[in-house]
C-alpha cells in the first residue's frame, strides 16, 4: 500500500516547505530543492514507520527546523486512503523538536 510516488508537505518552526518520495521495497528516495531525503520505512498495524536521513546540499537555503548541516527523522503515523499524516521527530534531541507531515500518494509503482 505505501510503495509509490508521495508528495510530502511539512510545517516547522521555520516556516514549512514540499518535496517527493518515492517509497519502494523498504526504501524512501526523495527531496527538494535544497536537500536530499534518504531512508528506510515498514509498515506495521496499519502505520509506517520510517527513519529518513535529510541531507543538504545547497547550504544557503535553510531548512523548517533552523537546523544547519544533515539530520535524521523518525515518523510513525497511520496509513489512511493514500494519506499519511503525523509528525516527525529529530532523532537524538534532547528538546524533542519536530516537524508536521503529510504525505499524498500520487502514483502507485
């Protein structure tokens, strides 16, 4: 149900922004204009779950969280009708910080 081709619309801190990505075999393959999202995702009782690396590699554009440099997000969210909506954690921070996500089906593989 999840592998596909995905729009991906997140909200942060920092305003919110849009990307793709494509979900399949146990993988997630995307970006934007400024930063790369690799990563692995499985679905489980009717959520995914998935950890995405962000990887920038246009430095002068900032990203939602204020954060500079690469970082990891973990989501685990409830898989609708070609929908997946919740939020995605920074891994690793102390402060919790994380991001709005909905993710829109758009293709099926």
């Amino acid at each position: 149900m999840i592998e596909g081709l995905w729009i991906a619309q997140f909200e942060g801190l920092q305003g919110h922004g849009a990307g793709v990505v494509v979900f399949v075999n146990g993988r997630a393959l995307g970006g934007d204009e400024a930063f790369t999202y690799v990563g692995h995702y499985k679905e489980e009782g009717g959520k995914m779950k998935a950890r995405i690396t962000v990887s920038n590699f246009r430095p002068e554009i900032g990203n939602v969280m204020g954060i500079t440099g690469d970082f990891d997000l973990e989501i685990t969210a409830p898989v609708g009708d070609g929908v997946v909506q919740g939020t995605m954690v920074l891994v690793g921070d102390p402060a919790g910080r994380s991001i709005a996500v909905k993710l829109t089906k758009k293709a099926r593989l």
